[in-house]
C-alpha cells in the first residue's frame, strides 16, 4: 500500500494540482470571452522560461522567481489581448480561436528565439524525500508544488467571492448582456480575466519545470490535459477546474498501476490518450461538465 501511495497517489495529485490551476484559467476565459483559448499551453511555458531568467540572472530558487514570472505572464496575455483578440471581439468565436492559434505559435516561437531549444533547469542534483515524513517518500519540490497551488486556489477563490471584480466577473460569466445593461465595465472585467488566467497559467508552468524541465514545448504538451479538465469539471466553472484538474492527474497516475501481474495496467507513454479518452467520454455522456457548466 505504501508503494501504491508513494508512487502514484502522491505523483497523481501533484500533476493534478498542476492542470488544476491550467484549467481554472482555460474555464474562465471560456465562460466570459467565450472562445477556447489554445495559446493557454504557451503562456505556461513563457511563464516558465521568465522565472528561469530570473533564476540565472539572480540565482534564486524557483519560488522566489515565481513572482516575477506571473506579472511577466499577465503583462503579455494583456498585450496579446490588446493587439490580437479585441479587434475580434465581435466576431464569430472559431476567429478568435483561430488567432490563438497564431498566438500559441508566436510565443512559442519567441521562447526559443530568446532562450533556445535545449532543455533547462532551475535547480541542479537530484532531491531526496524528506526523512521527517517517511515511510512517505515525498520530496520537497512535492511540497512546493502542491502548497504553491493551494494558495494560489484559496487567492482565486476569494477574489471571486470577496471582491467587486469577483462578482462582475461572476456576473458577465452568467449573463453578459445584462451584465453590459447594468453598468458593468465590461473591458476591465476582461483584462482582469486575463490577468487571472495569465497568473494561474504562469503559476502552471513554473511548477511543472520545478517538478521537470523547461523546454519549449512543455505548455503545448499539456494543453489536451488542462482543456480535458475543464471540460470534465465543466466550463465555466473555476471549482469544477479545480476537481477536473485533480481527477485528470490522478487518472493518469493510476492508469499505469500494474493492477493484474507486474506489467502497468497502461503504458505510460499513454498517459495523454487517458485524459484524451476522459474529455471525449465526458463530452458524449455530460457535455455540460461534473459541475454543470457551459457546452463547448
């Protein structure tokens, strides 16, 4: 049982706390922009690659980089927003979606323009689990991440619920229209999405190079699963995100326990095609998410 523990269960939540915090951003930008947003992976990966700047430049840990990194996110997102989404604003939705096809592209391109192909790291040596908690075998980095995340959650939630942009946002989600009618500053509450998004997304992909490597392709690689998770938890709904997120990671997780003989129940290199099957299964029989969110 202790394998079981130390091996896949730890491993699932960590990963799921990771697509947790990618698909909270996916569900809002939905639910008020109303587009899916492809470029999400990418700005994971800025995000990523702007802590790792900050590290090289100044030598601190990832954690204390991670700052740096959110406002570097938030500030493109608004940018992208600026110049490649507001003039579409009124135009059918696959426009939109198309454009953040483009987008995806050039912030990705743009990261190995700057920092190159070549996988980096924040930190160098291998860790080892931390003693104080055996038998558990959970390493400090396990720590990080799933704290980082918890907070991270815990701030979304009370901006949502204890604050006046919280609930126009809450309120444009549910109805836009009338959320115009009643005085709402529509623009603002949009680039405050953005920032949300963009912050949740930086966070993202800070904390997977922590737990891996930064490479280039690490935010396109996990946008199946994020978008999977959102979809599961139900669009539009950042508390659905959050259980979508945590029940992908541990899906994966536990598909490769060798459940009958030694072999793993399925392959791991399969692990994406899990999340895949889980979006198209939830699609089919609960398009509107766990939670009873927007239909895609």
């Amino acid at each position: 049982m202790i394998d079981f523990i130390n091996n896949y269960l730890i491993a699932g939540l960590v990963l799921g706390s990771i697509y947790a915090l990618g698909a909270i951003g996916i569900s809002m930008i939905y639910s008020i922009l109303r587009f899916a947003h492809f470029a999400h992976g990418d700005l994971m990966t800025f995000g990523a690659y702007a802590a790792l700047a900050v590290v090289t430049a100044m030598g601190w840990p990832a954690l204390a980089a991670l700052p740096f990194a959110l406002i570097a996110a938030a500030v493109v997102a608004l940018f992208v927003d600026r110049y490649a989404y507001r003039p579409f604003r009124k135009s059918r939705p696959i426009v939109v979606v198309i454009a953040s096809f483009g987008v995806a592209l050039m912030i990705r391109s743009g990261v190995m323009l700057i920092w190159g192909v070549q996988p980096e790291s924040y930190a160098s040596g291998i860790q080892s689990a931390l003693e104080s908690l055996e038998p558990l075998r959970i390493l400090p980095k396990h720590l990080v991440i799933f704290g980082t995340a918890v907070v991270l959650m815990t701030a979304m939630h009370l901006l949502l619920t204890r604050t006046k942009i919280g609930k126009a946002m809450r309120a444009m989600s549910d109805d836009p229209d009338l959320a115009r009618i009643t005085g709402i500053a529509t623009e603002r509450v949009i680039a405050w999405t953005w920032v949300v998004g963009a912050v949740l997304a930086g966070a993202a992909g800070v904390l997977t190079a922590v737990d891996t490597q930064v490479i280039p392709d690490m935010g396109w690689n996990l946008l199946l699963p994020i978008f999977a998770a959102a979809i599961l938890g139900g669009l539009g709904r950042p508390y659905g995100a959050v259980l979508g997120g945590l029940v992908i990671g541990m899906v994966e997780e536990l598909s490769s326990y060798p459940l009958f003989g030694d072999d793993p129940l399925v392959s791991p290199g399969y692990k994406t095609g899990i999340a895949f099957a889980v979006m198209v299964v939830m699609l089919i029989w609960r398009p509107q998410g766990l939670l009873k969110g927007r239909i895609l």
